[in-house]
C-alpha cells in the first residue's frame, strides 16, 4: 500500500516538477502578491479529475480520437504564443515590473489559470495518457498509485503558489522580473510554436 503512494507521488511529481506555461503562470501570480489560493485549488482538482480519468483507463479511449486532441492542441498553441508575446512585452517595460504590481484581477487570473491547465495538451499526455498508463498497470493497486499522483500535485503547486511570496525580495528589483518574463517568453512560446507545428 506504502509503496504505490510512494511510487505514485514519485511518478507525478517528476511528471508535474517542469518549466511548463501553468507552473509559471503560478509563480509569476504569486511573485506579484496576488491572490493564489483559487489558483492552487484550480490547478490540484483539475489535476485531480485529470488523474482521475487517465487512472479509470480512459486515456485507452482517448487515443482513438487523435482530431480532438490535435483541436485542443491548436488552440493551446495559439494561446500560450499570445501570452508569450506579452510576457516578452513586459520584459522591456521595467518600470511596471515591481512586486505587487500589475496584479492580474481575480477573475481574469481564474480564467487564464483554467486555460492554462485545460488547453494544454501536455497536461492530458503527462496525467491522463502517461500516469494512467502507469497506474493500469498496477492493477487492483492502480487507485493507490493515482491518489500519491494526487498528493503530489497538491503538494506541488501548494508550494509553488504558497512558497513564490518568500522570493519577493529576489524580485524587487526590476532586472529580475525582466528575466523572469523573458523566461516565460520563451517557455510559452517555444511549447505553443511546438504545438502549432507538430498540428500543422
């Protein structure tokens, strides 16, 4: 039992632990002092159903509709390139880049934070297809497996989201937010450009 919770967190985290558009939109929310909670609640249940799903065995079902995913592919594309055009705007405009500001309103934050999470496909590719696959393959035990997953990923973003507040001293000073924005620049980017062109 220990050992497939074990096995379970490992595996989630090592798939969750990554510069990816919804982790450093998490930082970046919590390095201005915004508010993260909604965030971290987002983020872990979506995980939450997302594991949920790939663990019932539903990740078999999903690849015998390659055009859906290619759909949500495209569109995530698109929208993690938008952000990072803007990100890579506010890189060469320091004099806004201080702590606390240009806080993202509450429900544009949840909403770009949902987009995040659900129009990305690697989030289905790591949760639904890859850790499904793992968990099926421990039979009976496979829930277990899927609930360290779980733990993993709350414990993660808790402590992305939680834990980014400690780093504001670091980001006092404009030089360090324009290298953080450009880091996201090119993350976001680099993921949506690889998107578009892998669906082209």
């Amino acid at each position: 039992m220990v050992t497939l919770l074990v096995a379970g967190f490992g595996t989630g985290l090592s798939l969750i632990v990554a510069i990816g558009s919804q982790n450093a939109f998490l930082l970046q929310q919590g390095l201005r002092g915004g508010t993260v909670a909604p965030l971290v609640v987002i983020c872990a249940v979506s995980d939450l159903v997302l594991i949920g799903l790939g663990v019932s065995g539903i990740g078999a079902v999903l690849k015998q509709w390659p055009t859906a995913v290619g759909v949500i592919a495209v569109g995530g594309g698109l929208f993690l390139v938008g952000y990072g055009v803007l990100a890579a705007r506010r890189a060469f405009r320091p004099s806004v880049m201080t702590v606390g500001a240009e806080r993202t309103p509450l429900r544009k934050a949840v909403l770009a934070c949902v987009a995040f999470t659900w129009l990305n496909p690697h989030v289905y590719l790591d949760t639904v297809l890859l850790l499904g696959s793992v968990a099926v393959a421990h039979g009976d035990g496979r829930w277990l497996f899927g609930l360290g997953a779980v733990v993993a990923s709350a414990v993660w973003f808790s402590a992305l989201g939680f834990g980014a507040k400690r780093l504001a001293g670091v980001f006092a000073k404009p030089a360090a937010w324009r290298v953080l924005d450009v880091v996201i620049a090119v993350t976001m980017t680099a993921l949506g450009a690889t998107m578009l062109l892998g669906h082209a």
